[in-house]
C-alpha cells in the first residue's frame, strides 16, 4: 500500500523503496508496541469470559462505527 501510494512516478524506484523501507522500519515499532502492550495489559481481564464477551462486542461495536464512518464520508 505504502509503494502504490507513496511511490514517485518519476525517481529512482531503488532510492524511493529504500527511503518507504526506512521509514516503515522507524514507524512499525512505534505503532506496534502500543497494541502490543494494550493486547498484554488486557491479557488477565481476557480470562474472565464475561469480560470477553463484553470486550469483544466493544471491540466490534467500535468497528461497526469506522465502517459507517467510511461510507459516510464518501
């Protein structure tokens, strides 16, 4: 997505995959690491089925909002 989006048409295709490859190199970690401690810090409430339960209708219910959201801004 990143190489369909960001890509020079005209450039150097080497310089620019380099440059999108460094980036994504700074940037995942980054965005990673907070749904990955997010993921472990609700590791003990996930054990609990209610709260499951509870969490993952949250989860979809906040879902269902972004795609509503998406159509409705085209």
């Amino acid at each position: 997505m990143a190489a369909s989006s960001f890509l020079p048409k005209d450039g150097s295709l080497i310089l620019s995959v380099l440059f999108i490859s460094f980036v994504a190199l700074i940037i995942c970690p980054i965005s990673i690491s907070p749904w990955a401690a997010f993921g472990s810090a609700i590791k003990n409430l996930v054990k609990n089925d209610k709260i499951k339960v509870l969490i993952e209708y949250f989860l979809a219910f906040l879902l269902l909002i972004t795609a509503i959201l998406i159509v409705l801004d085209k």
